[in-house]
C-alpha cells in the first residue's frame, strides 16, 4: 500500500486535471485494495455468490477434529459388507458417505459380527467407534460400563423365532427339562427367556451357540430347540423343523436395533449424531423412491429372494426418525427386563443413556 500512496503523490504533484482525475481513480483502487485485504473471508465470498451453505461451513470447521476413517460395526456378514436398512442403503448407494465428506470422513470401514456381545467388545476396546445392533446387548453392555450413548433406534419390530427339532417338541410347554441353543446376551435370548416365564415353563437349560453352530446341533438333534430370526428362521420351518413360537405374538418381547456410539469418538465429533441420523434420513428418502431395488438390494445380502426379503424386512418397520415414542418404550420394557433377571448388571434411565 506504502508504494502505490508514493506513486500516487508523485503523480499528484505534477498538477493538472487530467493528472487529478488519474489520482483520485488510483486513490479508490488503493482503498478498495486495503478493504479487500483486511476483509473477512465469509464478506467476500458472499460478495461472489458463490458461498458454501451453512451444513458445508460448520462442515470445514468441524472437520479439522475429526478423523478421516470412520468405524462402523453391524451385525451379519454378506458379500457386499453392508447391513440392512438404511443405513445400508445409503452405504451402498453412497448417499452416506458423500454427507459425511462435508465433515472431513472421506472412508468408512465396515465391520460385520456374528452377535451384539462381540460387536459391543470391539466398541469398548476402540476399534469400533459405533454400530447398529441389537437392543438387549447394547443394554447389557452399558448397565456393565461400557461408555457407550445410544443415538437411534431405527427399527422397533425385529422377530424372534422359536424353532424345535424335528420329531421334537410340538409346543412350548414340551420344552420343559429339555435343552435350548440362545445367542447369551442377544435380544433372542431375552425373547426366550421371557416366552418360558409368561409360558410357566421352567427346569430347561440354556446353551450359548452361535445361530450356524446351533443349526447344525439342532440337525444332529444335540438341542432340542433354538432361537432364530429371519429368513434362516423361515428356511428351517420350511425344512420340516418346528415352529414353536414367534416375537409376532409377544409385542413386548419385540426386539428393537440400538444404534450406540463410542463416548470417546463423540468427544472428537460432538455432532456425529445430528450429521449421522440426517444422513440416514436422507437415505431412506431415497430408499422409498427405490422400493423394488432396495428388497433386491436385500436379497443379495440375505442370499434369498425379494419376497422373502419383503416379508421379512419391510420398508414399513424401518423408522423415519432416530426415536418414537412406541420404540423407546420398547426399550425400557426390555431394559426392564434384563434388570430383573439379573442379565443386566444395574438398572439405568435410559433418557441418561439416549442423545436426542
């Protein structure tokens, strides 16, 4: 600036009007000059009309604390690694990723589980930093510590089955004495256990099996029955095994998805939540634009047909919003539950557990 104010006094000095009228113009530039270099940067790019929209900018803020690989956890295991849902959907779509590009995410990496207790010990060791799973691990997990905050519950309407074997037991009252393969700790064994004891039927024994452990000890006829859910759980009634019981029957033994987050990445990305149910949100917007892809889309994962997929998984128990007042109550029903029976270690509000 110093040197253009010299040029402009030498020029002034020489008189004259046409050398006034030269000096006023290089005095405006001179001015304009300063404005624009002591000027904030949101002033000028408004002036342009070509600035980011308010979500872009607290973007570019928030994205300098966050890390650029993000770890998600989900509970299954197909050839394109993606959960159901839409979370799913929009993972496979990319809808989910292009949101989280505005934050600094630029990868997400997925991870499938067999059960919610092994996805919960991924999460409270760090390798995970949240994940979809179950309601009653995700339960039992916090009432034992574990620094989780619970920021959906997507579905509210997942179905436990209750599947015996074959020239076994013919009704839930036959199972008493008798030897039953659960999941330990997953919302099947809660369905479980809560069916017996409104059933009045005790003296059984409970073995821990995963479900392809225990369709294979079920075939060699070592249990007498197992939990499900499904389309395995459809698979095995159509292969003659027999269907004791479902969760359709039991509203409140309904198991729910509980999407937790790990305390420590919130302390990175305080937002996540608010970012990560927009995201999903704007996903099944678009899933409802694409019903007949999205059951193909499950199909594929389930290794299974669209209409099984349909009957299973529809659109219709996928949840527009990241909690209603029907699914929380769910969860305190469940949450409940596991406190008297002494699956889960102290009993908690959930309201101090939920981030809303």
């Amino acid at each position: 600036m110093s040197k253009l104010y010299r040029e402009i006094k030498g020029v002034w000095s020489k008189g004259g009007r046409l050398t006034l009228i030269t000096g006023v113009v290089m005095i405006m530039l001179v001015l304009q000059a300063c404005g624009n270099n002591t000027g904030s940067g949101n002033s000028g790019t408004a002036a342009n009309g070509a600035g980011t929209n308010t979500a872009e900018a607290a973007g570019s803020e928030t994205a300098s604390n966050v890390p650029a690989v993000l770890n998600f956890g989900y509970i299954g295991s197909n050839k394109l690694n993606v959960p159901g849902g839409a979370e799913g959907w929009g993972l496979y779509k990319g809808i989910i990723q292009e949101e989280l590009k505005k934050y600094g995410i630029t990868e997400v990496k997925l991870t499938g589980f067999p059960n919610g207790p092994d996805q919960t010990e991924s999460l409270i060791s760090g390798r995970l930093d949240f994940g979809s799973l179950g309601d009653t691990p995700a339960i039992i997990a916090y009432a034992s510590g574990a620094k989780t905050r619970l920021i959906a519950q997507t579905s509210a309407h997942t179905v436990g089955y209750l599947i015996g074997k074959k020239d076994g037991p013919k009704t839930v009252q036959d199972l008493k004495g008798k030897t039953i393969a659960i999941q330990k700790g997953s919302f099947m064994h809660r369905y479980v256990v809560g069916l017996l004891k409104q059933e009045g039927v005790t003296d059984y024994k409970l073995v821990h099996m995963l479900i392809p452990d225990a369709t294979a000890a079920l075939a060699r006829g070592d249990v007498d029955a197992t939990t499900n859910n499904g389309v395995a759980a459809l698979k095995q009634i159509e292969q003659g095994y027999t269907h004791l019981d479902d969760a359709s029957t039991h509203p409140d033994l309904l198991g729910s998805s509980a999407t937790v987050v790990s305390e420590e990445y919130l302390a990175k990305f305080p937002d996540f939540p608010k970012v990560w149910n927009a995201a999903r949100e704007k996903a099944l917007a678009d899933l409802k634009q694409h019903e007949d892809e999205y059951y193909e889309f499950l199909a594929e994962i389930g290794d299974t047909t669209p209409e099984l997929a349909k009957q299973v998984n529809p659109i219709s128990d996928i949840k527009d919003t990241a909690f209603t007042e029907d699914g929380t109550k769910l969860l305190e029903g469940t949450k409940n539950f596991l406190v008297e029976e002494k699956l889960a270690k102290k009993d908690f509000n959930i309201s101090d557990w939920q981030l809303q």
